[in-house]
C-alpha cells in the first residue's frame, strides 16, 4: 500500500491502540491521527512509546462531534473506526452509551466520510452480531445478523448503517468481524485480563455459569495484521470474519490461565450467569483467509504471551484496579456468587 494517513478513531482503547502501533511500524510511510474520547478504557499510556513518533498526532474527542470530525477527514485518505463502548454486562445496565458511539458515532463518520469523499472506511465489528451459534455450525459474511444483547445490537446496527451507506451513495466501505482478541493493554473487565490479573493477586476468578460458554480467541497481534491485509487488499462492500480457531469453553480458559501462572484451580468461583447470555461464537473465516492471511499465534502461545504481559506491567493495570473499576467490579458480581467451587478437571 502506497503512502497514507489513517485516521482510527478509539485508538487509545485495546485493538485500537494495538493497531496504531502496528500501522506506524509496519508501514514506514504511513501517518496515523488518533481520535479518541478517552472514556474509562481508552488509556493515553497504551501508546506512551509511539507518542512523541512525528508521524502520529493524538486529538482528544468524541466520534459523535460532527464538527471535529469535519475538521479531521479532509487530512486523512483512510478512515479505521474503533470507536465503541464494548463491554456487554454495562450494556444490560445502561445501553444509552452504545446507542450514542456505536450507532450514532458510526453515521457521523460515515456521513463525513462521504461529504469529504473519503477513499477508503474500515469499521470493526464483532463476531457478537450473529447471535448464538449451535454446534458445528460457524457464521458466514452473508448469515442474518441475530444480537441478543444490548451491545450487539449497537454493533449489528452501525453494520447495518456501513453497508447502507456503501449501498445507497457507493461509500467505499467495508466491514471486519472479529473474534474475541487478547493481548496487551486490554482493560481489565474484560474475561482474559481480568481472570490474569486476579490470579496474579491470588483473588477469585468469576465465571459465569458453569463456565461452558464457548469463545473463540484470537491475539490482537493477528488481529491487526489481517485489518492490514484487508485494508491493503479487501474490497469495499464487502464484510470479512477474521477468527483465530481457537474456540474453548469459558472454563477451559480459565484453567489453562492457573496452569501458566502455577495457582490452584479453587480460585475459580461460579457466579450468577450473565442475562440472555450467548453460549457459543464461531466464524467462518474463508474470505479473509483467501486474502493470504493466517494467525501466527495458537491459543496457548497467544495466552502465555497475554499472561507474560500482565505478568510484567503491573504498573499499567494496578491503578486502574485499584481505582473507578473497582467500584465497578463490587457492583458487578456482589451478591452474584453461587458459591466458591473447586473446579474439577474433565
């Protein structure tokens, strides 16, 4: 890909952050603009080392700013939106927040992409919009998209809204769909980072249920790569899963997360399962996969290298531990415990 400036919105979250970080050392000419809310999980240190780099320039703001946004586009030919509130038990409490940056924030930049005749509009999605998947069965770019939870449906709808726009006025637009990622910088309300961190504290590991929810993980390293590979060679209209294979049950994760960090399996702790929660994700990554992409990374390689991370960052998670989320952890699993249960191997 030749010379660019990519504008990504929400990269001072997890992906996002990674990506502006593989994007500047990858591509030697390209230039990234970095706009971000900086809400509780966008963190100006997830990209403490790039920031003085004169080929990346932060700008603090909200995606729903049709004002800023129309001041950024014209200086970018490449638009790459992160932007989104992610977490799905905050979505059951209040889905307000993702009604305004995943739907909202999505038409902003989309309808300023086309006043500004923006060459090029990447939108990440999640695997979440296809709804519960059975056994043996793995969603496909053309399935109906089926979200059953507040968050999904944000996400499903700013989808929707992307390919409306390609449709309708010929915005060059595509969509990618992730499965779940780890890797560094993820804030930690979120399933691997949180289950390291406690154990590293020797505290609870909460696991929904009996824990046999199945995810599929893939390493945000493989993440970012394949949005490079999209970026440089996918067509617009067209969506593409990006999977890493690696399905497993809740439980499993959790186990495999002691066995790395030498700690007993009696820290897992069943709590009260989450509302209308989905019991598998899997996606057919055929398309992407015929783009010449494949993920370096296998689960446990994946895992070890989050758990190594966490391991030796302490400085990054503990404030933010010890801080707002842990007011946020309190109310989020108080009263839900169903008892601490010595987990069983099998």
């Amino acid at each position: 890909m030749t010379s660019r400036t990519v504008l990504v919105t929400g990269g001072a979250g997890f992906i996002g952050s990674n990506f502006v970080r593989h994007a500047l050392c990858a591509h030697q000419d390209w230039r990234v603009i970095n706009l971000d809310k900086l809400t509780y999980a966008g963190n100006p240190a997830n990209l403490r080392d790039i920031e003085k780099d004169p080929r990346y320039r932060f700008v603090h703001g909200d995606v729903c700013d049709t004002a800023l946004v129309d001041s950024l586009l014209p200086q970018a030919d490449t638009v790459v939106n992160f932007a989104a509130e992610t977490h799905v038990d905050r979505s059951l409490r209040d889905e307000t927040p993702f009604v305004l940056t995943n739907v909202y924030g999505t038409s902003v930049l989309l309808s300023a992409a086309l006043r500004h005749k923006t060459p090029l509009f990447l939108h990440i999605s999640t695997d979440e919009v296809y709804g519960d998947m059975p056994p043996g069965a793995s969603a496909r770019e053309t399935d109906p998209l089926q979200p059953r939870n507040p968050y999904s449906a944000s996400k499903a709808s700013a989808d929707l809204m992307c390919m409306a726009f390609h449709t309708t006025h010929e915005l060059p637009v595509m969509v990618v769909r992730m499965t779940n990622n780890m890797g560094p910088y993820q804030y930690p309300e979120k399933a691997v980072p949180l289950f390291v961190t406690n154990a590293l504290d020797d505290k609870p590991l909460p696991v929904y249920g009996r824990g046999l929810q199945v995810r599929d993980w893939l390493y945000v390293d493989d993440a970012c790569e394949a949005l490079d590979i999209v970026l440089q060679h996918g067509a617009p209209g067209h969506i593409y899963n990006v999977a890493g294979g690696n399905e497993r049950p809740n439980i499993e994760t959790a186990r495999a997360i002691l066995r790395i960090l030498g700690k007993p399996e009696s820290l897992i702790t069943f709590v009260e399962d989450r509302k209308g929660h989905d019991q598998r994700y899997s996606l057919d990554a055929s398309r992407v996969r015929g783009l010449g992409w494949r993920p370096a990374h296998t689960f446990e390689t994946a895992l070890e290298q989050t758990a190594r991370w966490y391991r030796e960052n302490s400085q990054w998670w503990r404030p933010i531990k010890e801080g707002d989320f842990a007011q946020y952890y309190a109310r989020q699993y108080a009263g839900r415990s169903a008892g601490k249960l010595r987990a069983r191997k099998g």
